[in-house]
C-alpha cells in the first residue's frame, strides 16, 4: 500500500517458510497483490501448481513432464527420487524437494552499487539554453540528493541526453577526486553539455549519473529474515 501511494506502482509480494515459495507466492496475487503461505498449508499448495510454475521448469522440461504423465505438483511428488534423476540428472533432486515444499537454498541479498543516477522526462522539447541549463539544474540537485541518501560516491559523472526523434547519446567525465557536491557536479554538468548539439535536436530527457565507485567501498550488511508462522492465521495464504 505504502508503494502504491508514495510511488503510484503497483508490487507484489510473497512470504513463505523459503526461496521457491515465496517466489511462487509473489507471482501468485500479480501485478498488486500479498499472498503468504504458510507452513501447515504448502503441501496442499504446491500440488495444485501447474508443472510450468516450477522453478526450473522450462517449456522443454515441461513438455518431458508431460509425456511422463506429470502435470501438477501433486503428481510430482508421487515420482522417486531414482526415477526423477534418472529423467533429469541432478536437478531431479530439486524438483524431488521442491515438490514436497523443500527449498534449502538462502536468500543473497548483498548487491554492490555500481551508480546512482535521475532521470528527467520534459513536459515538451527543449532547445533554448536557457531552459536546458534550468532542467541540468534540478537534474544535478536530485542527483545530488539521491547520493547523499545512498551515502554513495563515485568518479564519473555521466549525462544522458534523449532527443525529440527518441535518439539519445551520453557523454561522461571522470575526475580523480569524489563527486558528491552540487557546486562539483553542476559545472561538469555544464562541460558535458557543450558537447551536446540541442539547438538543432530539442531535448527530451536530461538525465545524471555518478558512477565508478571507491573500490574500498563497504558492502552492506543483510540479515536474512525468520517468520513465526504459529502467528498468522491459517487463512492468510488465500489473502
């Protein structure tokens, strides 16, 4: 919901006991929905599941299924062990687990940024100076803005340019020292726009970007979440 009114997006979201299904459960309420399974009810789910909803399970492995009689979770479940690696070498054992609602692998959420950037979209085509140095203004304040959130620095700045054909082109700049101030990256900013020809292409999108992080910079500390499922209600996986 907080999504929704902040942002004006919709999100899905699944939770459940692991991987494969909460990954089941945000597909299952798309595109604006909650869908929790919870332990004393996944079995019965993941029966019902077409063979195709499971991970790993791609049309040709679908159509082998198929000819093997396999349609559902459910009928999966009722194949050995031998009989689905024999099938399906050693991703039978995960289709073997997956279907009795098994899933041992963790949830890697550490990424490293790479850059931070805005984008601009016009409410129509711009070519006077004048009126592009004002939307490379707000442009640099956001960009600004949105490093000093993420706590992010980096050595390149980026300008990304779309013209009123849809054509765009970048131009970029790297510095030896941090970029992080308004009063640095607006005037490089400016440089990069010299080398822009709007006069004769109005502009349609302005967009910044900081790029080429400090190599030392620190990963993120993620913890990986646990659920007292003996809390929620039973019904909560048909929300």
């Amino acid at each position: 919901r907080k999504v929704r009114e902040r942002l004006n997006l919709v999100a899905s979201a699944g939770i459940s006991y692991n991987k494969f299904l909460a990954k089941i459960a945000s597909d299952y309420r798309k595109p604006d929905g909650l869908c929790t399974i919870h332990p004393a009810q996944a079995l019965d789910f993941v029966a019902r599941l077409p063979i195709e909803s499971f991970w790993g399970v791609g049309p040709v492995t679908a159509k082998k299924m198929h000819t093997l009689g396999i349609h559902n979770g459910e009928q999966l479940r009722m194949q050995s062990l031998e009989m689905l690696t024999r099938e399906f070498g050693k991703v039978g054992t995960v289709y073997y687990d997956f279907a009795r609602g098994i899933d041992t692998r963790p949830v890697e959420a550490v990424r490293i940024r790479k850059s931070v950037g805005c984008e601009h979209t016009l409410e129509k085509d711009i070519s006077k100076r004048s009126s592009v140095i004002i939307e490379l203004y707000h442009a640099a304040v956001e960009l600004v803005g949105r490093l000093e959130h993420t706590n992010f620095r980096g050595n390149t700045l980026t300008l990304k340019i779309k013209f009123h054909d849809f054509s765009q082109i970048t131009r970029s700049m790297t510095q030896t020292k941090e970029l992080g101030a308004l009063d640095v990256i607006l005037p490089l900013a400016k440089q990069l726009l010299q080398e822009v020809d709007y006069e004769h292409h109005p502009i349609r999108l302005i967009g910044l970007s900081v790029s080429n992080p400090r190599e030392e910079e620190e990963k993120g500390v993620w913890e990986q979440l646990s659920f007292v499922f003996s809390d929620w209600e039973t019904d909560h996986s048909n929300k």
